[in-house]
C-alpha cells in the first residue's frame, strides 16, 4: 500500500521542510542531493506573486522541473490562488499551503478543490491540504477552515522580505491554534525567521513541520545544517 502524504509527514514529523530558493539555482540538483543524504524529506517552494508579497519567485514550471524523491510543499504566497491550485497539483506539488488572507470570499472552495484532486506523483499519496496565517491575522481566521485542511501553518515574520526576526508572539500563537484544533487530526507548522541559533527554541514551541531556508544553505555546509537543523526541531521529542 502506499503511504499517502499525510502519513509519511505525521511520521517524519517533528521535521524540516527546506526552501529551494535559497539553494544555488546553477548547482540546484547537487545540493538537492546533498539535503537528502542528510536526512531532508521535504522540499519547499515559496510562490510569491508580487502582489500579495512585494516580491515575484516562481510558478508551476519551476515546481514541475525540479526532480527529487522529496515531497514537495508548495506555500502559495500569491492572490486569487483558487484557479491556479490545478497547475500547481499537476507539477507534482504534495503538500499546497493557501493562505487564509488571499481568497476572504471563497476560501472553503480552495480546500474543497484540493480535497478531489489527484496527485501527479501518485493517485494514492493524496494531496495535503494546508492554511496558512500571517502573524498580522487574528488566530481565529483559520476557525471556519479546520475541518477542511491537514496542516495549519503560522508565519513567524510577514511574508516577503527577507532579514527578518522571528516574532516573540509566535509561541503564544502556536498554543492558539493548538487549542483551536482540539482533537482534530491536524499538524502545525512554522515558517519565517528560523535560524539554527533559534532552532532550540522553535522546537519547543512543538510545531510539527519547520520550515527553514538560509540556515542549511549559507553556501558553506548545507549536509552539516540540515542535520543540524533536524536534531534541532527533534530535540524536544526525544525529551518526552
């Protein structure tokens, strides 16, 4: 039987999701290689749209081009996403992450269409279906949604520009949504502002799914600083 989506990130999880845009571009193969032999599962794509971010990164044909065994979490920063989810899907994406704040009218249509789509890896992986919250928005926005998605991801900085901090309201907003979800079978995940100096502290927050960039590829040892970085989100695990 093949394992869906859903389980193999409940069964990586605590983990990392690393974002490919920080990688070298000309050598992106090699160091997609070079995360997966230390341990990296997942792969995340940031698609912004330079509307709803100030910037513009990439589309479905990056998505599609990019070959590895990992998930790919697609984080669709980007407006009006509901007609474009089709494309994204068919690149191959594993994991689709809307945010709550791009599509205010018909935001349980996104997750619905996600919910009978196919993946394009496998028609058996299914397609994790996640919402994402800016650190601006009242946790409460994501209320109306939660029956309808897997993964609940909280930004810890504002979308789009890069040498930000990591929000000291993050941990209290993590514990928000926590008991928002109550016993519904959803995971938490972080995004933004996630260094290996504060890896310690976002794992103790207890987010299942971390997602983290320029700590692994600072163009020096990115084997070292994703295995850093999965010991790090993993430490608190093995403290229980």
């Amino acid at each position: 039987m093949v394992e869906t989506a859903r389980d193999t990130l409940k069964r990586l999880a605590p983990t990392i999701s690393v974002g490919m845009l920080a990688a070298n571009l000309m050598e992106l193969g090699a160091d997609l290689a070079l995360i997966e032999q230390a341990g990296v599962r997942i792969m995340h794509f940031d698609v912004m749209d330079g509307v709803f971010c100030p910037m513009m990164t990439l589309g479905p044909p990056v998505v599609r081009a990019t070959k590895t065994r990992m998930l790919k979490d697609v984080h669709l920063m980007i407006c009006d996403p509901l007609p474009k989810l089709a494309d994204y899907v068919a690149a191959g994406a594993d994991i689709v992450t809307v945010h709550v704040e791009s599509e205010p009218t018909h935001i349980h249509r996104v997750f619905q269409s996600l919910g009978g789509m196919t993946n394009a890896n496998d028609p058996e992986r299914g397609i994790v279906r996640g919402v994402a919250i800016n650190p601006g928005t009242p946790v409460g926005a994501i209320g109306p949604v939660l029956d309808d998605v897997e993964l609940v991801v909280l930004l810890a900085i504002n979308p789009g520009w890069g040498g930000q901090k990591l929000l000291a309201s993050t941990g209290e907003r993590v514990a928000e949504v926590r008991e928002m979800i109550g016993d519904r079978d959803i995971l938490i995940g972080l995004d933004g502002g996630i260094t290996r100096d504060n890896i310690s502290e976002v794992a103790a927050m207890g987010a299942d799914l971390v997602v983290t960039g320029s700590a692994v590829f600072d163009g020096k040892a990115p084997v070292e600083n994703a295995k850093t970085m999965l010991a790090g989100v993993r430490s608190q695990k093995s403290k229980v």
